[in-house]
C-alpha cells in the first residue's frame, strides 16, 4: 500500500483553546509521538511550564499552517527534491530520464540545475504524458521521438526501459 501523504486540516482546530498531545492526535487521527515529535523536534511551541504539555490553538495553527506552505514549496509539479540542494529544484534541460519501475509505477531522474547533482522523483503511471511539465526536461523532449511523427504508444530506446514521451494511460479506442 502506497503510504498516502496526511493532511492536517488547520480549520479543525478550535479557536482560543489549549490542546493536550492526546488532544491533537485525537482530531488528526494520528499518533501521540508523532505530535510529541512535532514539540520536540519540528517547532510546534507548547505553552510553556506546562505538563503534560498543552498547546494553545493559535500556535498549533500557524505550526500547520508552516508545515503546509513547506509542502507546497516541496511539491511543485515541475521541480524536483535534490538530497544535496535540500530544496526543490529544476532539473537540468536534457537530463531527464523517465524510467518504467518493477511495480509499475514511473522514475523521473535528472540532473539538479543547481549542483548538477542526481535527483529524481517517483510520477504515477496514469498521470505521465508529454504535458508533464517534467517532460520538458527528457533528454529527448527536442527530438522526433515525442509521438508527433509516430503513432508508437510506448517505445523502447537504447537503454532498454526509456519510455516514449507519447506514454499515455491506455484508453479503449
Ligand atoms: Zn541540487
């Protein structure tokens, strides 16, 4: 089962209000240590002298509030998250590489833009086509091999599991 991304809601938390731990990973169904971790290790401030620990809801929401605008930053459709950079970045034009896994599902790799380092980025199979907007970094995105001049669904190149641009999730004709 692939593990799906959580979603803390900001609008679930109660104005002018102090949460225990328990409290909090009540109302997102989450485990205690994990809002412990969030205290502890992520920033989440706590009232302080408190114990058991309470949180007041205004801090609680701008902690959610933070954690979600990192996503985002972490999640634009066409960057990917370089190890080295620890950022999200553009891959380098013409690195790009769209690797077919065991399970099915596709591999983006490239070249990060910025330290010329390898990053690389896991896309479902159905959400794959030559509008991806990492499509455009493909190291064949310029050539004739981008399904204009051929009708191929799927082609293998040199390496063997280089997937054709003109993948597209199969639809009955
Ligand atoms: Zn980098």
């Amino acid at each position: 089962m692939a593990k799906k991304k959580r979603t803390y809601p900001v609008r679930l938390v109660k104005e002018n209000y102090s949460y225990t731990v328990e409290q909090i990973a009540d109302l997102f169904g989450i485990d205690v240590a994990t809002v412990r971790r969030w205290i502890k290790d992520e920033g989440l401030e706590r009232i302080p002298k408190t114990r058991p620990f309470l949180v007041h809801s205004s801090a609680l929401r701008a902690f959610l509030q933070k954690k979600k605008a990192k996503r985002k930053k972490s999640c634009q459709p066409h960057e990917v998250f370089c190890f080295k950079c620890q950022a999200p970045r553009t891959p380098k034009n013409g690195t790009g590489k769209i690797k077919k896994q065991p399970n099915g599902s596709l591999l983006f790799q490239a070249q990060c833009a910025t330290c010329k380092g390898k990053i690389n980025k896991a896309v479902k199979g159905k959400d794959w086509s030559e509008k991806h907007p990492l499509a455009a970094y493909l190291h064949n995105a310029t050539k004739q091999h981008n399904g204009k001049h051929s009708p191929h669904r799927k082609c293998q190149l040199q390496g063997g599991d280089q997937l054709c641009l003109n993948l597209t999730p199969q639809t009955s004709a």
